[in-house]
C-alpha cells in the first residue's frame, strides 16, 4: 500500500524531534553556565586541509557563542570573553619529535590566550577605576558590591570586599584577608594610586571628580603600569573549551584553541590558592567528572592544560590533559610513554597552581613600590614568567592527585600512536588544608625565594605570597572551604 507524502512527512518530522531532543547539546543554556558544559566532541578536530581559524569560526558560530563572544556579557551583566588563539608547531609530521611540538604548541596558544585577556583586561580595569572616582565616596562601596555581586560573588563577600576597597589600610601589615587575591589587592593599589594623583591636583579624592580629569589621570604613566599590572592578574583561570590542529601536506602545521574566561573562573582560581572561600558561592551539583571528558580519543588528542570543573557534589576539581609518543611500537616503549604523560599531567597542576600563587605574590610584593612594568607583556617574553611558575610549582607537594582516563590513538598526520591521561585533583576541604600546610612548612623557603628573585619590582613590600605563610593561607578547620553563599548553578 503505498505511504501517504503527508504522513511520510510527519513521521521523519517527529523522529527528527526525538533525536534532536536525545543529543545532547552543548550550546543549550550556553550564557547560564559556560564555563562547566560538559566539552564537546570533536572527532574531526585535525585537519589537512581546513586551516584552525575556519574550523574556530565554525564551532563557534555553530555553538552559538558569537553573540556572547562580541557582547563579553551574559544575559545577567556577567563578563564572559570567548576568545581564540593559535600557535605554529614547530616540528613536521615526520618529525620524531612531532608529538612534542604540538604540546609546545599548545602552550604557546594558552599564553597568546592569556596575551589577548591581559590587552582586553585594561580597559576593563581602567574604567573601573576611572567611573569609580566619579561617584560620592558614600556611593563607592554599594556601587563596587553590586558589581561584584553581579560577577557572581556571594552577597556576604561582596560586601566585605567593597568595604575593604573603600577604606584606607593603615600600615603594609593590615592587609584584609578578603582582599589578599592579586585582582583585588591591585584594585586597591590602583585606588589608592589614583587618589594619590588626585591629590597632587589639589582634588578631594573622595569627592566626585570629572570624569575627563579622572581619565586625564588614569593615562598617566604610573596609573597605566599599574593598571597593566593588575589586568594581568585577572586573567588566571582562563578555561579552553575547544582545540584544533592543522597539517597541511606541505608547510607548518598549526593548533588553535577557543577559550572562555569569567569572573567565576578567575575567582575559584584565586580561592584554590587563597583557601578564601567566602568569595566563591558553592555550586549546585555539576557533572560527573567522567562526563566532563570526552569518549572520543581523536577529541582527546587535541585536548592540553588544566582546568577547573565542578562535579556532582558542586565540588571543583582541576582536570589536567596530557600525552606522549611511545618511541616505539614495543609495549615497554608504550608504558614509559604513560608515565611521562602522568608525570607531565602532575606537573600541569603544580603549574595551575603556581601560576596563581606567583600572580598573587608579584602583587603584594609590589603594593609600596612606584615601579610597575607592563605585565601583560609576560606571556609574550614567556622565558622569565614561565621559569618563576615552574620554580614555584616544583616547590608544591600536593597530595591527591590521581588519574581518571587513559587513552590511546593514531594520529592521523603520522598514523603513529599517542597516549594519553586525563589527572585530577579534587579542592576539598581536607586536602587543600593539607596541600596548604605542606606549602607553608616544606615549600614555602623556596616558593617565596623564587618569586623575590623574579621579581622586577626593586624593594618591594615584605610580605610573603599567599599560600607561603600570608594570613590567607592558614589552614585551620574554621577557614577549610565552607562554599559560603546561596548555591548557584551559574558559576
């Protein structure tokens, strides 16, 4: 009997509306909670032919970010930057040493990342303070706490923050606890720099000042520095949520990553290092960490660095990627393979971590210097930014860290296997007090020298970075992380 067109049509319509509802889509409620989707499948993410900035394009046309990513805000005034970054790999397919160009390749794409929010992060930072000044000294508080609030700060953590900005500290040892993170000790420096310069105009700083006096100020040299400084430390916590390869048949190979940065990412970074919870709303339940990583081992091979997730209990995790070539097809080779990626995945945490606690150190460290350089600069003259994090993380004895996937695949440039593990590192409140005691006992001599010897700031402040014995890092049951605030899924 033959299939009535019109019946025909309503039946592929409706299985078409069951498929679409059974898979699962990464863009849907993108702006609600971007920063912990699930990462998504990307099978075909190398290419020989598609260069990465068109398959970057793509994916973000086709997750539905680009609004997103040319607003930088959500629908509830939160900064969210979508960004993308690329880097060459050195080596050719060919190579031996191929597999190690792409990971160098790779870090060279995060820190160009970071390059990118660092120049955007000024302007944010600059305005702030220039808007700042134009209100009454009565308005600054309540104005600096809705903002904060509106960024996804707990209420109570607001409130003290804004309170701490708009006082004056009396004395280099009467740092609030609430404000020892680097972005908002270096939002009181730059307040306090500009009232200096306010001053020097015979203004009252606490009165409003005109806004093109207060942007006259903000260009000068002192006020830009430090504003370049304090942009840079804002930019910890960057999350990539895709990557790509490219090698084409001839010519240089490249890998490009598409990264998300909020100021929820930012802020768990800053309370992984700090144990200053009281900033951080906890959670509601996320995703099971096994959900978070994706099945497809071609996903994986592009996949590089740690991030921050949340899993099922609203609990956050760092997830560290890694890989190696086996030398050879032999088992033995294969298992040696795995160990380097393992001990490589470990130290892509201790780095998550350094990078942090130098961050957070670099800023205190400067708060009663005049001389500021241009930090944002770090990520492109890496060598000595690079080898202060790597000395800082070497210091850290962290507990806890275990492997929850492995992988191997054939890369389809080279046919030739890669191996891979995913490493995590769960921010308890059992272990991040016992991976802070041993930074103050064991590490903290070498942690804190590390940073003063890299240090471009000349006869900078005593004080110790967080994490080496500052009042932040503490690690008594009171301050063990408690997820003050009212849970949100919006993180």
């Amino acid at each position: 009997m033959k299939q009535n067109p019109f019946n025909q049509t309503k039946i592929s319509f409706a299985i078409g509306v069951i498929l679409l509802m059974a898979m699962p889509s990464w863009s849907q409620n993108v702006k609600l909670e971007i920063e912990q989707k699930p990462l998504p499948e990307l099978p075909n993410s190398i290419s020989g032919t598609e260069t990465v900035q068109s398959r970057m394009k793509k994916f973000i046309r086709e997750q539905g970010l680009e609004d997103l990513r040319t607003n930088q805000k959500d629908e509830n005034g939160r900064m969210v930057l979508i960004d993308t970054a690329t880097a060459p790999i050195a080596a050719s397919p060919s190579d031996p040493e191929f597999v190690n160009a792409r990971i160098i390749a790779f870090k060279q794409a995060l820190l160009n990342a970071k390059s990118q929010c660092a120049q955007f992060q000024k302007t944010v930072v600059a305005t702030n303070a220039i808007m700042t000044t134009t209100l009454p000294s009565s308005e600054r508080a309540q104005a600096d706490a809705e903002q904060l609030k509106r960024e996804g700060m707990t209420q109570e953590g607001a409130t003290k923050v804004a309170q701490a900005l708009n006082v004056d500290l009396k004395g280099k040892g009467n740092i609030p606890q609430v404000i020892q993170t680097a972005a908002l000790y270096g939002e009181k420096i730059l307040n306090n720099k500009m009232s200096e310069e306010i001053r020097k105009k015979g203004l009252d700083p606490n009165k409003p000042i005109d806004e093109q006096v207060a942007k006259t100020i903000a260009e000068s040299g002192s006020i830009k520095d430090t504003v370049s400084t304090l942009a840079a430390s804002r930019c910890t916590g960057l999350k990539v949520i895709a990557s790509f390869e490219q090698n084409p048949s001839t010519g240089q190979g490249s890998v490009g990553i598409v990264t998300v940065w909020s100021e929820m990412l930012h802020g768990v970074a800053d309370a992984i290092v700090t144990n200053n919870w009281i900033l951080i709303p906890k959670g509601l339940p996320g995703n099971k960490i096994s959900e978070h990583i994706p099945d497809n081992e071609l996903t994986l091979l592009t996949m590089y660095g740690t991030q921050i997730v949340r899993d099922e209990k609203g609990d956050y995790v760092l997830l560290a990627y890694a890989q190696a070539q086996p030398r050879t097809i032999n088992q033995q080779s294969v298992e040696s393979a795995y160990k380097a990626a393992r001990l490589q995945g470990y130290g892509l945490i201790r780095s998550f971590l350094g990078e942090s606690i130098v961050t957070n150190g670099d800023m205190l460290m400067a708060q009663d210097s005049t001389v500021f350089t241009d930090a944002s600069t770090r990520y492109q003259n890496k060598s000595s930014f690079t080898e202060k994090v790597e000395a800082v993380g070497e210091a850290l004895a962290i507990a806890g860290v275990t492997m929850v996937h492995d992988w191997e695949a054939l890369h389809p440039a080279t046919n030739g296997k890669v191996v891979g593990v995913v490493m995590q590192w769960r921010v308890d409140s059992a272990k991040m007090a016992s991976v802070l005691a041993s930074m103050n006992k064991a590490s903290g001599a070498k942690i804190a020298e590390a940073t003063r010897a890299s240090n471009p700031v000349g006869g900078g402040a005593t004080s110790t970075p967080l994490g080496t014995g500052s009042p932040a890092s503490k690690s008594n049951k009171s301050e063990a992380y408690q997820g003050q605030g009212k849970a949100s899924r919006d993180f």
